[in-house]
C-alpha cells in the first residue's frame, strides 16, 4: 500500500476512487479523535441548526508534482478574524452566487491559488464538519487535476502556499501541540505537524478522513 501512493500519478489516483458509492466514511467517530471532551457534542452534525449555520466549501486539490501526487494547503494571511494566519484548505463561505457547495469550493480556490479547475464535479465528498467559533458547516471536496498548475495565489488572502505530498499525509500521526497565538498564548491542540506549519481543527480532521480514505483503498 505504501510503495504503490509513494509512486502515485493520477491515474493511479483518480482510479483508487473508482466504486467507491460502498465505502462508510468515518465521519465523527474519527474527528473524536481530534476533539478536546468539551467539543464532543458539535460532531454530530445533526446537533447543528440548519436556519442558523453558515456553509462553506474547501477543495482537498489534488495534482502531480515530481511524479507523485500533492495537495494544496495555505496559510491564512493576518486578519481580524478567528481562523487568521491558520493553516487550512482553499476554500470559503458560500455567497449569493454560488448554486451549491461544490461550486462555493471550486470559486474560493480559484480565488485563492489562482488557478482554473477544470474538473466540473467533485472525485469524492468527505464528510462535512462543523466549526463552533466561526459557526461553519465546512464540506469538503476531492478533486485533481493531469497536470501540474500554473498557481498564482492572492497574496491578499494567501500568506504562503504549500504543497503537502500524499506519502507525507500517509505518515501524519495525531500530536499534542501548542500554538504560539498572541490572542490565545500556549493553547494546545490535538493536529499534526509538516514542514514546521501547525494542522489542527477542522483542516485536520478532514485530512484525517482523507487519509482514512486513501488507505482503504490499498
């Protein structure tokens, strides 16, 4: 299983999702594993009121790079907001505009890494997961590309890009970390660490799906 991701182009990799309307995602029992006691209870998603939660879409992008398939991340630029400077996936709010989810994804992360996707459905969808301080009900989507982009991030809201490979996800173990914020000194959290960048909250848990699902396959 190991050899065979390490090596992995993208026909490798769009055909692992190939039959895949069987697979039980894990969904909360393994976010549980990222989540502190006291946040326990937003993990069923059920609990969350649909008039009052707002939705947003990020995309798990996927691409070939140095014949081996990596995802985009990015780090937040500085802002007044709760998820400033934080290591996340493209994506966003949903606007007016956008007619679902899959859309709202696909429009943030041309947005943000500046790049045209050419896919016009999602690989896969993982399980959505809720964000109690920015009250997001976050849904994520697989997709790829053959080739590898041409990004052109928006330095406004992209502080810096970075290319996680898919063998690095395969070797993410949960952490304990602390997070060095100014607003909230010496916090710890429950993530994983690449490149010195710190990967908590909703952004790991959806990894950690990912992962999940990528081995599975193998």
């Amino acid at each position: 299983m190991t050899n065979f991701i390490f090596n992995m182009d993208y026909h490798k990799f769009s055909n692992c999702f190939s039959n895949l309307k069987d697979l039980k995602l894990p969904g909360k029992s393994l976010f549980a594993q990222l989540s502190s006691k006291h946040k326990t209870k937003y993990l069923d998603n059920n609990l969350v009121s649909i008039d009052n939660v707002r939705k947003a879409g990020v995309m798990l992008f996927c691409y070939p790079k140095n014949n081996n398939m990596h995802l985009s991340l990015i780090k937040r630029s500085k802002y007044n907001g709760v998820h400033s400077g934080q290591i996340c996936l493209p994506g966003g709010k949903q606007e007016k505009e956008d007619i679902s989810i899959w859309n709202t994804a696909r429009r943030e992360c041309k947005e943000e890494l500046g790049i045209f996707l050419t896919q016009n459905k999602p690989l896969f969808t993982l399980t959505p997961t809720y964000i109690p301080p920015s009250n997001f009900l976050v849904s994520p989507f697989v997709t790829y590309e053959k080739r590898y982009p041409s990004f052109n991030p928006n330095k406004r809201e992209v502080a810096m890009h970075i290319e996680l490979p898919l063998k690095e996800l395969m070797h993410f173990r949960i952490k304990e970390l602390v997070l060095n914020k100014t607003s909230n000194p010496n916090k710890k959290v429950l993530g994983f660490i690449f490149d010195n960048h710190i990967i908590w909250g909703a952004t790991a848990k959806i990894l950690l799906e990912f992962k999940f699902l990528l081995e599975s396959r193998f």
